[in-house]
C-alpha cells in the first residue's frame, strides 16, 4: 500500500509525545491545519528535510497551523535527532514494534509529509524530498497564518529539487 493520497481522509489517531503529553490528531484538527512529518533518525533525506521543517516552524509558528513530527524510533535515538536538526516543533512517537500511525497513513519510505486541511482531507502527501511540496507546504501555512508566505530557503542556497526517501 502506498502512502495516502490528496483527497484521503486522514486516518485520527492518538500518539505520546516526546514531552509526555497526549496528542490526538482530531483535537489539534479543531484548532487548525496540521503537518504530519513521518521520519526516522538514520534517514538521510530525513536528516536533510527536517532542517527546512524547522524553518517553517520558526517562519509561522503556531499561527493557524502546526508542524508535529512523527517518529519511528525510540525516545533516545529521536531525542538525538531533535537536538541534532535542531527541531522544535512537537514530536510523536510511533509504537516501534507496530508502527500503528505509519502503517494507518500507508508509508513505505520516509520522510512522508502530509498536510491535512483543517477538516481532515489530504491536501498535500510528498513522500521523500520534493522541494516543491515543501514550498507548497509553506504556502498552506502562511494562508493558514493569514500572512505572507516566508522565504524558506535563502538566497544562493543550493538546494535540491528531489530526493528520494
């Protein structure tokens, strides 16, 4: 099965987060669009996806939508990755013995980026490194915010345009 596609119904869920609090993705949904971001510690394109993810944290924060990470490794090893890509944003852990959350939104390589629409629908499902969808993504949160969209990435930057996960 491949990930979910745009005009899927995100499946809900309820997951811990790293801070130990509870997440469930139908509460969040009342209070705005969320970015799901699917990924695992040893992923390079993880590794080089996750620092732009930051940025769109840093560029919108909280205003309308959110960025949560979800995890499929251990606290340790994701607390690692956290402090190593410098994310900020909310963390999930997914069960590591059964991927419940993965394997409900139908992935098959990380990183998957989803951005689910306030009432649940798929708008955006990018599996890998796809620099447009990232900028799609950054499109939908500043509407979300109701503020221009930010530059996310930065004059003579090279970035690339496509990685496989």
């Amino acid at each position: 099965m491949a990930a979910l596609t745009v005009g899927a119904k995100a499946p809900d869920f309820e997951l811990k987060a790293m801070d130990g609090e509870r997440f469930v993705l139908r509460e969040e949904l009342a209070r705005g669009p969320v970015a799901l971001a699917f990924f695992k510690a040893s992923c390079p394109t993880c590794q080089y996806a996750f620092p732009f993810l930051e940025r769109l944290e840093r560029a919108y924060g909280h205003r309308g939508a959110r960025i949560i990470g979800v995890s499929q490794n251990d606290p340790k090893q994701t607390a690692a990755f956290t402090k190593e890509f410098g994310v900020t944003f909310p963390v999930l852990l997914d069960d590591t013995d059964t991927y419940p959350v993965s394997n409900a939104y139908g992935l098959t390589n990380v990183p998957t980026v989803f951005w689910i629409a306030q009432n649940g629908d798929i708008e955006v499902s990018s599996v890998g490194w796809l620099k447009a969808d990232f900028e799609r993504v950054s499109r939908k949160m500043a509407e979300s915010a109701k503020t221009a969209p930010a530059a996310l990435f930065k004059p003579g930057e090279d970035v690339r345009d496509f990685q496989a996960g």
